[in-house]
C-alpha cells in the first residue's frame, strides 16, 4: 500500500486531537473528488508503517487516528490497514478509529468476508459514502456532501440500524 500523506496532529479530520493517514488509490473516481491525486495506487511513497507507529507514539495530544485516502476500505487496501489499526491499538489502546470511506456501510456488511468484518469491529466512526458534488455542502462538519454519513459503527452493529453520531 502507498500513502499519500500523513499529519501528525489534526483537527479537522474527526473529533479531537488526530493523526491522519491519506493511504493512496480509490476505485470509486466520484466527480468533485477533494483528493483526485490520491485516486492513484501509485500515488505517495511506499507506507512504513513502523514510522507513522513511532511519530503516533511520540504525540500525547492525539486522542485518536482517522484513516482516510483514497480509499482506505477497498480490496487492495484493506488488509495492510487491518494490520495498521490492530498495531496503533496495541500502542494506543484508548485511541478511537475514524476511517472515511466511499462504501456505504451497508456495501461493507454485505461483504461479509473476515478482513471486512474485523476492520469494521475495529473502527468507532465510519465516515461513509462516495462524495456526490451535486449534494456538496460546504458547512457539514467532518464530511464533503449531503448523503455521506457520520456512523456510530459500534452502535450500528449492535442495533442493526444505522446510528449516526451526535457531534
Ligand atoms: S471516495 Fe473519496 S478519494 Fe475516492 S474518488 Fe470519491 S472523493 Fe475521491
């Protein structure tokens, strides 16, 4: 996997104090897209996940890690981000997980392979859905257009319904 970008700390990409990881190419090629460049799985430098492990262990601000991209939850990308999140929680079991996604949620359950279904056990805030510049909204908080949703994954899995969180 290519990563596109990494910030030490943020606010902007989730609630608090985070690290963002933009890991590189995205299948889905939304018109609009804020980060076409990262479209390409080619895109950035070959991602060392040891040294994002070591910059993350450094911060003591950081509350949590958003992965976004590209597009973090495709088929190429999804395994090397499993093992990513698994090893930021062994360094930093209190951090929570956001992770932006093109996929809707209900598209990732229906999957229902392992590596799908342990990501999405690992992750607290799933941003979802594909950008839809016709419903670009400038205003929302943590999300580009109208039909993207801030999903409560946790509370989503346990209730069977989609649960969106209250910001
Ligand atoms: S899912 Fe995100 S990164 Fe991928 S094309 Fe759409 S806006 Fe761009």
């Amino acid at each position: 996997m290519n990563m596109a970008g990494f910030y030490d700390e943020s606010i902007s990409n989730g609630l608090g104090w985070r690290a963002v990881l933009f890991v590189s190419g995205c299948p889905h090629h939304c018109p609009g897209c804020h980060n076409q460049i990262a479209q390409d799985y080619n895109y950035g430098e070959r991602f060392n996940k040891q040294e994002i492990i070591d910059r993350i262990c450094k911060n003591s601000i950081l509350k949590g890690i958003t992965i976004s991209g590209g597009e973090p939850l495709c088929k190429e990308n999804i395994p090397e981000v499993l093992d990513f999140i698994k090893e930021v929680k062994k360094v930093r079991p209190n951090f929570n997980v956001w992770c932006y996604t093109g996929y809707t949620l209900e598209q990732l359950e229906e999957r229902n392979d392992e590596v799908t279904n342990e990501t999405l056990h690992n992750i607290d805030v799933l941003v979802d859905g594909r950008f839809v510049e016709e419903k670009k909204n400038p205003t929302l908080k943590f999300k580009g257009s109208e039909n993207q949703r801030i999903l409560d994954v946790h509370k989503c899995m346990a209730e069977h319904k989609i649960v969106q969180v209250s910001l």
